[in-house]
C-alpha cells in the first residue's frame, strides 16, 4: 500500500503553447477510489501515463511511497509498473490466439521462464472471481463484456497496489459496463489497492469516493473533502452484477 | 523470457504475411543454393563424362572443338586426319588401342558415331548390357538411353541432330547390343562400325557399294583375288590398311602416364593436336567458374532485394503492431523481451524460409540436371555439401543481423502509445 504524490508535475508537447499537464499538487492515499473526469483534450490519459510511468514529465515528480518515477530509467519504470500497476484499458489489448488464462499469464511470462503453480492458480481463482468458467476458451471467441474481464483478471494477477482503468467501460454495451464497472470497484476493495479510472460512465463515476476534474491539464475540481461510502443501493446492484456465465 | 505460445500464436495471427516472407526468403535462398549445387555438379558431371578419354589426337585446329565434338559428340565440322595417323597410333607400342570416332549422321535425335569394338568394350575390359559388339558392317550398338532394342532397324539421316537432311536409303543398320551406361553423352548416341560411316560418305576403298562388295566377296570366298576386298569389305576395326581413310578424331588409351605425356607431345605438330581432354576442361571450368561469379552475384543482388523488401515490410508491420506493443509494456513486459519478440519471430520467418530455400535449391538442382541429361546425356551429379549448408548459415547470420533493426524500433517504441485511442 502506497500513497501517490504528485508535485510540480508539467508535461507540454511540442508546438503547444500550454502545457497539456499542469499539476502543482496531488496526493491520493493508499486505498482510494479516485475518478477522472473532463472534457476530450484536457489530459486525462496524460496524467494516467505519467503516474504509471508511461510517460516521463518535463519536471516535478511523481512519487509512489518512496520511489520517485521522474529520474527512473524506461527500463526500470517498467520494473516497477510489472510489479505495482494492474492496467485494465479502453481496448482490453487481449492477445488472439491465446486463451483467457493464458491471457491473464501473459505478463507474468514476459518476466519469469516458468510460471509458479501458486500464480497459475490465482490466475484461475481471478478468472472465477470474474465470473468465467471456461479459461480455456480462445480470447477472440468471447465477448466484449466476457473480453474486459479476462482484462481485469490479469490487472489484477500480480497483486498491483494501484489498479489504474482508462475507460474500462466506454467500448461496452450498458449491462456489461455496469458489471466491468461493479467487478472494478469491489476487487479494488478486495484486493487493498488504490483504484484511478478515467471514465466518462456516470454509474461506474457514482460508485468512486472522490472525483478529479481535469480542465486544459488542470485540475478544475477535487471531491477529496466530499467522499461518500456506497450506498446500499449500489451494494445491492453490485451482487447482480456478478454474473456467472 | 520470451513467451512462446504468444510467438507462435502471433505467427499464426500473421499467417499470410509470415507465409509470403517464408516464400520470398525461400526462393531467393533456393537460386543460390542452386546456382552453387548446379555448377559443381556441371564440373563433376563434365570431368566423369572425359574420364574415359586420356587422349584425343584430332587435326590441328580448335582443341575445345575437339574435345566437345569427340567427348561431348557436339558435333560440329573438324578437318579429317590422314588415315595414316590412325594406322600409326594404332600400331604405335605404347598403345593399347586407338579408336577412329566418325561422326556425320543421325536417327531420331541420336547421332550416329562409327568407331570399333575397342572402343565399345575398352579392349574387353566393360561389358555390354546386352547382346554382342559389331560384327558386320550393318550391325549398331545403342547407348543406354537410345530407346532401341537389339532386332531394330536403324536408317540414319545425314546431317547432326535436330538438322536436316536426306537419309541414306541405301544402307540400314540393325541393332545387335546395348551398352550399359555410362552417365556420359555417348549414352544418347548409336555407335556403328567405322567402316560404315565411311562407306555411306563414300570414302575408303570399300567405296559406296559395301554391301554388293561382300555379297561378292562371299561368292569369291576362296579366291586369292578377292582376299583384299574380303579383308576391306568384311574385316572390322585394326589393323588398318595402308588405305585408310581419314578420321575426325582419335580417341587414345595409352599404356602408361608417361606414353599418354609423349603421345600428346608428339603429336602437337604442324597438322595435328593432341589433347588431354581433362586439362581442356580445365579451361572451360575457369570460364565457367567467371560464369557462376556472375551468377551468384546475381543471386546475392536477389537476397539483398528480398532482405530490404523483408526490412520494409517489418518495419510497416512494426508501425501497425505500435499499439499491441505498447501494450505489452504497459503490461510490464520488459523492453528485452519485446526487442526478443521481434527478432525471434523474424528469425523464426527466416530460418523457415532459409530452410525451405535449401530445400527448394537442392530439388531444382535435381531437376535442372534431369533436364540437361535428357538433353546431353551427361549425369550431372547433384549432391548438397557443407559449403552449402555453409552458405545457408551465413545468410542466416546476415539476416539475423538484419532483424536487428526492427527489433531495435520495437524497443525504442514508447509504451505509452497503447493507451491512446
């Protein structure tokens, strides 16, 4: 469990006067669930790169804990995303040809020579938890909504203390949005890790403590004084949403 | 680590694009795989082909045409030596035989070529395949692959293969034997007596009318007149008459090493040559050896073209495949392992096609050489040596090295392209 501390952070590209990230300040404590939202532009996945440690900013410095991301190498911010981040993305970024297990395994096997027993069964204990029973079935044979959560699955497979969403729901339809949506937010409290998705999906926004609004890289609006516990409502909806097909 | 079952599953995604680079590295590979295997073939096949043939006594001229006409039978006009050469070597102590060959007709595609019985059987020492050497002037013997049988009748035309020409309708020649192979040109040709090919060109002292003359002779069989047209009518091969007629060429089996040295420099005169058919060969092979310069590099030209277009196309590849990369190492795969990726698939794609080339080259080789044997008689022996493999290995390494490029793009890819749409 670590707390993310952003301070100075600027990002600009080339040929743009201001600078598509501008933040003098962010902390988020370990084990919150924190929404971004803002207009096309406003340098939301800008921010999610740079607190992955995609992307490198111009200056400031992002702090997980102890460990500074600015002076890392590519290669060592890669170590430490491996090890510290679960991504779940837009475009799922499953791999055809490979079944969901395999899927969820990836990663791991572009780090170790054989996977452990113990993590080829949490591997299968995720899938479960996701609601799928055949993880032998090819990736491309499934569903967009069946697809994203294999996709969650394996964000989650090594155990990352930060479990970032860039848009999880916005490619699927309503009900398998609401349950990538419901699985994000209750695994996130499972698991103890902090949970940042950018989302455009009022129902997935609603369920996250505190709300970021990015404006032109800025950060126009910060809900941290105002979070609410869900609501029994939304409890309930979530146990629907765990569908067993 | 790089994981396998995503490279194989990557490959099987990239199917038809993985196939055409298999094809294009395989078929540039396979012509200079061919291209080596073939010429040495050619010069193995070309120098068993002159093995028999220590020493060729011709007339002064063009010892390449001399050798080509009476190696290769690629018949083309040589002036005639004065049948005093021939009854000279053949009474000569340090030969064993010396065989007039006597070109000038053809039947259906096969030249015809008069020589003796020495010639046929080495002096007694090979065996014909089947039935007996010539015993009349009417008797032929086929190569191996002159599709005849002992029985059939042979009526030759005048003139080389494929030319044409009016046939000799007042004499037919009746096979009587096959000669086991021999890998060579002669294979394709029907050896008839000398005495025959003289006669039917109207030389000797036999003179046109051969068969009328032993009809004669057998009538008259116990006159003492007619003994010298016996002996010329119905005696074949040596020993010569004072008047014999003269000859293309003269193949020589000398007795020893030194005789064939003497014989050859004896008869480097004013009006006659004498070669060692293997050293002529010499010669064409540094022609040749020119000719398969040029060839491979021609073959090289082709593999560096295939190996740009191989670049070209991975590296396109490698701009459609930015986002499942970034991915990768959004992922957490390491910045080694995607560089891993990439190469290996290639390598994977190259070796395959390297192998496939191999294959291809030793198989068109094979095919090429079947061809030129149907059509010379020559077996070209067609074999794959280390050199070869050799060859393969290197553009092995040259093309790994060459993968290297795209793996290096791959690697400086920034990850964080995965994320935007």
């Amino acid at each position: 469990m670590v707390a993310l501390q952003l301070s100075d952070v600027r990002v600009s590209f080339p040929g743009l006067d201001a600078p598509v990230l501008d933040i003098p300040r962010l902390e988020i404590a370990p084990g919150e669930n924190v929404v971004i939202t803002g207009p096309s532009g406003s340098g939301k996945t800008t921010l999610i790169n740079v607190i992955t440690g995609l992307e490198k900013p111009d200056q400031g410095t992002v702090r997980w804990g102890d460990i500074d991301l600015v002076p890392l190498t590519e290669s060592q911010r890669d170590a430490w995303r491996a090890t510290h981040v679960g991504l779940v993305m837009q475009e799922f970024h499953l791999f055809p040809g490979l079944s969901a297990i395999e899927n969820v395994l990836l990663p791991v096997r572009f780090r170790v020579f054989s996977v452990p027993a113990e993590l080829r069964g949490r591997a299968a204990a995720l899938l479960e938890r996701v609601g799928l029973k055949r993880h032998d079935q090819r990736i491309e044979t499934m569903s967009r909504g069946e697809m994203q959560r294999v996709a969650v699955a394996r964000a989650l497979l090594g155990k990352p203390a930060v479990l970032v969403a860039d848009e999880p729901t916005a490619s699927l339809d309503a009900a398998s949005g609401a349950v990538v949506g419901d699985l994000l937010t209750e695994l996130a409290d499972e698991e103890n890790a902090t949970l940042i998705a950018v989302t455009h999906d009022p129902r997935l926004a609603s369920r996250l403590q505190r709300r970021l609004r990015l404006v032109a890289g800025r950060i126009v609006e910060d809900t941290a004084q105002t979070a609410v516990p869900p609501t029994a409502a939304s409890a309930a909806t979530a146990q629907q949403g765990q569908v067993t097909s | 680590m790089i994981p396998v079952r995503f490279i194989l599953a990557d490959l099987r995604r990239l199917w038809a694009g993985s196939l055409v680079i298999v094809l294009l590295i395989g078929l540039a590979t396979a012509l200079g795989i061919a291209v080596g295997i073939q010429e040495r073939a050619l010069r193995l096949g070309s120098a068993r082909a002159a093995d028999r043939f220590d020493v060729v006594i011709g007339a002064a001229g063009s010892e390449t045409q001399l050798v080509l006409s009476s190696v290769f039978l690629q018949a083309a006009p040589l002036t005639l030596l004065p049948g005093q050469v021939l009854k000279k070597l053949a009474e000569d102590p340090r030969v064993d035989w010396a065989a007039p060959v006597g070109f000038g007709d053809s039947f259906q595609g096969s030249p015809i070529v008069g020589t003796t019985n020495e010639f046929l059987t080495d002096k007694g020492r090979r065996q014909l395949l089947a039935g007996h050497v010539f015993e009349k002037r009417t008797d032929a013997v086929a190569g191996a692959l002159v599709d005849l049988q002992p029985g059939d009748t042979v009526k030759p035309i005048h003139g080389l293969p494929g030319e044409g020409g009016h046939s000799h309708d007042e004499l037919a020649y009746t096979i009587v034997g096959r000669l086991a192979p021999t890998g060579t040109p002669w294979d394709r040709a029907i050896l008839v007596p000398i005495e025959a090919v003289w006669s039917i060109h109207g030389m000797g002292p036999a003179g046109a009318h051969a068969e009328s003359d032993h009809a004669a002779a057998g009538d008259h069989d116990h006159d003492h007149d007619g003994a010298q047209d016996h002996a010329a009518a119905d005696h074949l091969g040596p020993p010569w008459s004072a008047g014999v007629p003269g000859v293309p060429a003269i193949i020589v089996k000398p007795k020893s090493i030194a005789a064939a040295y003497q014989l050859r420099q004896e008869y480097r005169a004013e009006t006659t040559v004498g070669v060692f058919p293997a050293e002529v060969l010499t010669r064409l092979y540094a022609t040749l050896g020119d000719a398969r310069l040029v060839l491979t590099a021609i073959a090289i030209g082709t593999q560096a073209l295939v190996g740009a277009a191989v670049v070209l196309v991975s590296v396109v590849h490698l701009s459609q495949r930015r986002r499942q990369i970034g991915a990768l190492r959004a992922l957490g795969a390491p910045r080694a392992a995607i560089f891993g990726v990439v190469w290996v698939e290639l390598l994977l794609l190259i070796g395959l096609g390297v192998a496939l080339g191999v294959g291809l080259g030793y198989l068109g080789a094979k095919v090429a050489a079947s061809f030129f044997t149907v059509q010379s008689g020559i077996v070209l022996p067609v074999t794959l040596e280390a050199s070869d493999v050799g060859f393969a290995a290197v553009l092995l390494l040259v093309a790994a090295l060459i993968a290297l490029i795209p793996a290096w793009l791959a690697y400086r890819q920034p990850p964080a392209a995965a994320l935007r749409a």
